[in-house]
C-alpha cells in the first residue's frame, strides 16, 4: 500500500508519468468519448455569440428619459429571478437612478400580476416606470392595466413567446420571435446585466468598471436557470467566476459605490463565503449549482416571505442563515414526498393512478419540479407531478429529458404551460383534462424515433486503474466551466478484489463507502453503505476523477458510483 501523495510526490509523477502508463493513450479514450473537449471547440464556444439584443438600446434610451422619477424593478422569485432584481437594483441605482425594488409574493402566483401592480401604486405612489426582469413576456392583460394607469412598462425577460406580445413600452427577450439574437439560451440575470452595461456604455461609460462587476450575479442566474454553457453563458460564468474569486480574496473597496451596491456585492460576498469558500469547497460552476442556487430558491420552495432572500443583498446578511435552515427543511421534505409518491404501495393503492407519468403530492410547498425532477432523472422518461386545487383544476411542474419540448407537447395537449421546454408550470383544468392529455402525450411518445426518446447509458471511457489521475483532472479542468450542454466528463474504471488495499465506511451512519486501492487511488460513494459479496469479483467506479488535498497531502480519488459486476 501506498500512503497518500504529497505535493512533491505529486508534482514528480506528473512529469515521470505513474507505474510508466502511457498517458497519451488514456486521453484518447477520453477524447474520444467527450469530443465537445477538442481545443478548436472551446475556442469557439468561448466567446460571445455575434451581435446585441433587440430592442436593448431602446429600453436603455427609455430609462433615460424616465430618470427625474422612481423606477420599480419588478423580479421573479427563483434564483434566476432574484439575481436579475438584485442586479437592475445595485446597477441602476450606481447609474443615478432612484430604484425601488418591489420584492414579489410567490404566493400570488408567476409573473407580473393586476394586484401586485395596485400594491405597487400603493408603495411607490411617485414612480413612473416599471421594468420586469426574468418575467414579463407573457404578462398581456397585467402591462395593458398598467399603462392605463400611467406606467410605462419595459419588459426585460428571456422566456418563450407565446403567442401574440404584451403591449409594453419596449421588450428585450432573445426568446421573442423578431429577435435574430443567434444564441436564445441566456437567463433573465444576463438579460438584466446587458441592460445597466449597455447603459453605461451609452449615458455613464465612466461607471463601467463597476457595471462589469456584476456579471458575478449573472452567473449564478446562469447556473440557476440551467443555460447551456456556451457562448454568451459560458463567457458570463467564466467572468463571473474570475471576479468571484477576486471579490473573496480581496472583498471590495466599498467607498466608491453607493450603498445599494456595496449591500449587492457585500450580501454576495458573505453568502459564497457562507456556502462555498470558508467551507474549503472548490469556487466553480458546479458550487453554484449545488451550494448557491438551492439555498437562494429555498424561500420560494418553502412558502417564506421573498423578502428573507432578496435582502441579503440589501445589507441583511444575517438572513442567510434563516435561509440555509429553509433549505436543510426542503431537502427533508423533498426526500420524504419522493419516497412516498414512487413507493410500490401509492401505485398499488390507487394513490397515484397516472405513475409514472404523472404524480399527485398533498404538501403547502412548492416542490413540485423538484419532485418532478427526481422522478425524471430516475426513470428518464417525461414526468408530471401536480397538486389538486379546490376549484377542480390540478397545477403543478413538469420535466423532461432534452429530446423533448414537452412545454409545447403539454400545450398542444390542452394544458397551459409555461416556462422552458423541459422545465415549465403547468395546468390542467380538471382530472378529465389531465387523462386526455395523458393518452395523447402515450400517443406522441409512441410516434417519436426510439433512438431519440430510450434512455442510453452513456458511454463512459473505461482507464486504467494505474493512470496518473492528477494529469486526468489537469486535462478535464482545462474544460472548465462546466453545466448544461457542456456536462464534465465522468471516467469509468474497473478493479479486482485484489486491488483493493481497504474497504470502509464513513459518515455518521456509515452511509458512505471508501475504497482504497493498493496504488493509493481512492473510489468515494454516496450513500452507498455495502457492495455485499466481493469475493472473486469485480468493482466498477463511474464518476468524477480528482484530487484530495488535506493537511499537505494530495490523494488521487474518483468520486462517483459503486457496483459489482457479474
């Protein structure tokens, strides 16, 4: 047995090359398999897409000529949504405008809605001009009331068309029909971030420096939103995540800015400090996803008031602690309604009749895309999860894998869906409604090429298990960030029991399993307690190569899953 490497032993094994294995030949394997990883592709999709959003330069010259009076900013309530609010609110307010963020009520439903606009006469009785972000593109009836009673409503969003466009002022949406913007997959928070730099670049060109800065909530709206990861949203996470690395070294000088955002930068600061760096976790795109983006939607998930989320970036840094404790309550709720609702037991009492195409949950909280997501990443196949309303109709979430526009589908299909196409809201108006569409959605499904709609077991390249692991991760990290439509490579290895140096269990409950070979390399698994009988056998590992770095010493390890073959 090896003990762990240090960083001396690691650092001559990359240039000596481990037990004398050609490394070349296991990076064909992997180029192979990933071939989105070649140089010419990267250069390519690490970079802007051509041209600007329609429409933008207007929007931009309308907030100059609304300057002499307020301008409520009116968010979504997700991550997504969050991130574009704190940034219009931080942004504009730096540009000289007199902001007033309107903090929405998830409780009231999707989108700029009839009351909340009377609310916000009601808060703002001075201000002029409305400006939505992340929401908006489908707001018809809402923006007509608005501008009856004086607004003039610029709508920033980046959510399909649906038919005919709201009346407002002016509309920048890459997903709205006249926009030949080529590269549509870009959030509401990148919609939000063009906006203030487009201004500054027209009106204020000197506060650049400091519009630029906020790409770092763009990002995180970036991730949060599952955009594809290249062009326009890879070069946003890419910039973000450099700044972010700067602002926790160095925090920010705060007396060149005002307040609102020194509050943004300071509340984003601390909450990445919170989850991510003081926590010694790696500051990528991948934390994001997994620390960031959960807590800051845990407020819309749990029924708190929004207030509790968007006001860590308005000097109440405090909260992040109440927030953190919302998500710890979500992942419990999330993980028991699972269960439940894919239990043999609910399908054979008649507790879920649709499953597995569809789910019905009984809970206050709005979980059901998380639900339904599960359920989806197990089963691969198209998935409604839908709550049951007083009235008769049945709301809830639905997701699909990416061969499927099932937004669409759903709509064709008498319900009404919004959102994305493999992620939206959706309605149906009775039980009746929910069973037509489900026979029609069977009927499609049955129609479309086998090819596309079966699920395939990727096919991961299977290395030696004495290849040099650090210049793996050099190679893999190189392709960094890594998300949506540009997912991180996984490696495949498979060992004898003789390989095997030790076997244990870690965690409180012994829910997870090490593996330690006789070379040093470690194989990680979650919640994994046993692989049961291993004599004579082999074990497979698919999942993330990388190093552990711990108290000088440097392991090599594959974090992922566990099984023993046949």
């Amino acid at each position: 047995y090896q003990p762990p490497l240090n960083l001396y032993t690691a650092k001559i094994r990359v240039r000596k090359g481990f037990r004398n294995m050609t490394f070349a030949d296991e990076l064909k394997k992997i180029q192979a398999a990933y071939p989105y990883l070649t140089a010419d592709n990267l250069d390519e999709i690490n970079r802007d897409a051509d041209g600007e959003l329609e429409n933008i330069r207007t929007l931009c010259t309308e907030l100059h000529n609304a300057k002499t009076y307020p301008v409520v900013v009116y968010p979504d309530f997700d991550c997504d949504g969050i991130m574009a609010g704190t940034i219009l609110n931080a942004g504009l307010n730096q540009l000289g405008f007199d902001v007033k963020l309107y903090v929405p009520d998830a409780s009231a439903g999707y989108g700029l809605q009839h009351e909340q606009i009377d609310v916000i006469k009601d808060y703002f009785p001075t201000a002029k001009t409305i400006i939505t972000c992340d929401t908006g593109i489908t707001a018809f009836e809402p923006v007509d009331y608005a501008q009856s009673i004086g607004y003039t409503v610029l709508i920033t969003d980046h959510h399909q068309q649906s038919g005919e466009l709201p009346r407002a002022k002016v509309i920048v949406d890459p997903c709205q029909k006249s926009d030949p913007f080529p590269f549509k997959s870009i959030c509401g928070a990148y919609v939000a971030f063009k906006v203030v730099q487009t201004y500054a670049e027209m009106y204020m060109p000197e506060q650049l420096d400091a519009i630029n800065q906020l790409v770092m909530f763009a990002a995180i709206g970036t991730v949060g939103d599952s955009m594809d990861l290249k062009y326009n949203s890879r070069v946003c996470v890419m910039d973000g995540l450099k700044r972010m690395h700067e602002l926790v070294k160095v925090r920010f000088r705060d007396g060149f800015f005002v307040q609102e955002y020194n509050d943004a930068l300071f509340g984003l600061y601390t909450l990445v400090k919170s989850l991510i760096t003081d926590k010694k976790k790696s500051l990528t795109a991948e934390s994001f996803g997994f620390y960031v983006v959960p807590v800051l939607n845990s407020c819309k998930r749990m029924g708190a008031d929004m207030h509790v989320a968007f006001d860590v970036f308005r000097n109440e840094i405090h909260n992040i602690d109440e927030l953190i404790a919302l998500n710890d309550e979500r992942k419990s709720v999330t993980d028991n309604i699972f269960k439940s609702v894919t239990s043999p037991l609910a399908k054979a009492s008649g507790e879920q009749p649709y499953a597995p195409m569809a789910y019905f949950i009984d809970t206050p909280y709005a979980i059901a895309g998380l639900i339904a997501n599960k359920i989806m990443g197990a089963n691969h196949t198209p998935t409604l999860v839908l709550s049951r309303n007083m009235d008769g109709t049945l709301h809830g979430s639905a997701r699909s894998p990416e061969w499927l526009n099932y937004r669409t589908l759903l709509r064709d299909c008498g319900a009404s869906a919004d959102g994305h196409a493999q992620a939206c809201g959706v309605t149906f108006e009775s039980e009746e409604a929910l069973k037509r569409a489900l026979e029609s959605i069977t009927y499609y499904l049955k129609e479309v090429t086998p090819t596309n709609k079966e699920y395939v077991e990727p096919n991961y390249p299977t290395l030696d298990k004495d290849v040099d692991v650090s210049l793996i991760c050099d190679f893999i990290n190189n392709g960094e960030p890594y998300g949506k439509g540009f997912e991180k490579p996984k490696i495949r290895m498979v060992v004898n029991e003789s390989d095997i140096y030790e076997m244990r269990c870690l965690g409180k409950n012994h829910e997870h399993l090490k593996i330690t070979l006789n070379n040093g390399l470690v194989f990680m698994a979650w919640n994994t307690k046993s692989l049961g009988n291993i004599v004579g056998k082999q074990i497979e590992v698919v999942g993330d190569p990388g190093l552990n770095e711990w108290m000088g010493n440097v392991t090599p390890q594959i974090i992922g899953s566990l099984k023993v073959l046949d």
